[in-house]
C-alpha cells in the first residue's frame, strides 16, 4: 500500500501506479481479500479503458483479471456482461493468443458456475472449452 501511495502522489507516473495497484491486488487475492480485490480491479480496467482503449492488450488483460474477481464472488452475470458487451467484441488478437483464450475461458467459467445457469448455458461453456 505505500508503494501505491507513493506513485499516486506522481499522477504522471501511470504505468506504475497501475502495476502497483496490481501488485496490491494480487496480494490481496492471496490474503482472501476478495471484495477489496474488485475494487481495485474495477478501478484498473477503468483506468486501462481510459488511457489505451478497450481493446488494447493490456487492458484486455486487465478485464481478464477483473472477471476473474467476479467470478471467484459468484458475480457470474456481470461478468457474462463485462465480456459478450466489452471485451471478447474488442479483442482482435486472434483466436490462439493467450489473452483470447483466458477471455473464453472466463466466460465458460461465468456460464458453469452460475447457479442459475440453463441448458444452454452449460452447452455454451462446453462448446467454449472444446474450441
């Protein structure tokens, strides 16, 4: 946390406030932290969103990591929205790139683990994992 605290006194310094705001997220993750987790991963995407674009790499990866967040919190309809409404329609990088194929996965995930999931929904998230 201070390293974020001290990068944010630089606003000009984004890059590494957003690294730092990652390092803490992930370090949270790993205490369980989960909902402040979020935030921060909210707060990360909104940022990517802003300075490079939605379908910038790094800023896909940033939504990557944010429906991983959703998804551990049982928000699987949010993040069913976030990637059939932003993410997997922005994405560009091909089919077999890595980033891709974590957005597919995610979203197989969001189908499965959805309490409320139809049919459908499960033969969704089976034809995702089979291509």
């Amino acid at each position: 946390k201070a390293t974020l605290a001290s990068r944010q006194r630089d606003w000009s310094d984004e890059d590494g406030i957003l690294a730092a705001q990652t390092n803490l997220a992930n370090c949270l993750g790993d205490l369980g932290r989960l909902d402040e987790v979020l935030v921060l991963r909210r707060e990360i995407f909104a940022r990517q969103v802003a300075t490079l674009g939605v379908s910038h790499v790094d800023t896909l990866a940033a939504g990557t990591n944010l429906v991983v967040s959703m998804n551990k919190l049982s928000l699987q309809n949010e993040a069913r929205s976030l990637l059939r409404d932003q993410l997997l329609p922005s994405c560009s990088l091909g089919a077999d790139h890595d980033v891709t194929l974590k957005l597919n996965r995610e979203l197989a995930e969001a189908l499965f683990s959805d309490p409320a999931r139809t049919s459908d929904d499960l033969l969704e998230a089976e034809t995702i994992m089979e291509d």
